[in-house]
C-alpha cells in the first residue's frame, strides 16, 4: 500500500504485536506452519489469580478482585486458552485439517504468579 505523499507502507502483519492478539488471527495465520507451540509466562499485580486484600501504609484496606476489568488484563489473554484453568498445562493437541495437512494447535498454557 503506498500513502498520498509516496512513502511505502510495510503490509507484512505484525503476529507479536500484543500478549492479548486474539487466537483465531494467529491461528489462521499458523495453518501454512505443521505445529502451533503457545505459552505464556506472566508476573505482576495485574495477572491476579484469586482476590486479595492489601493494607496501605495509611492502614486503608484495597480490595482487589481477580476478575475485575479495573485491574486485571487476564480478560484478553484468557481467550487464547478458551477460558479454560489458569497454571495448568493444556497442551492438548487438536489437530485440523487443511488442505493436503493435519495441522496441530493448542490452547495457550498461561501461567501467573502475582
């Protein structure tokens, strides 16, 4: 694709461009590869796993909810495992055909600490 002023835009997709990238595009994208490997590793307060209570130094107690939109981006990522457990290994292989192949895919193995 080429802008009004001439400059070249790559049209090349961009499949890293965010932990949450939905599963069907990569998916799609992965029919012309024979094996789909997918798993992440997260860490930090925004991938809660189950509601906690903090005391902040002025002795107010925060809430935080696992699955709270506010807080936690688990929202996105958990489409890539279907909503299916969280520090579990799920590669399962499910396999599609396509063409001449058998392709093999798996749901993301997502594990967290936070």
């Amino acid at each position: 694709m080429v802008l009004s002023r001439g400059s070249l835009l790559n049209t090349r997709p961009r499949i890293t461009s965010g932990s949450h990238k939905n599963i069907s595009e990569i998916a799609n994208f992965m029919l012309s590869e024979s094996h789909f490997p997918y798993v992440l590793f997260l860490e930090g307060s925004n991938f809660l796993t189950e509601n906690i209570s903090i005391t902040r130094p002025d002795g107010r107690v925060v809430n935080l909810e696992y699955n709270s939109g506010i807080l936690n981006r688990l929202d996105r990522l958990t489409a890539a495992n279907y909503g299916m457990p969280i520090n579990s290994n799920l590669c399962i292989n499910k396999f599609v055909n396509h063409k001449d192949k058998s392709i093999m895919l798996q749901a993301a193995s997502i594990y967290t600490q936070g």
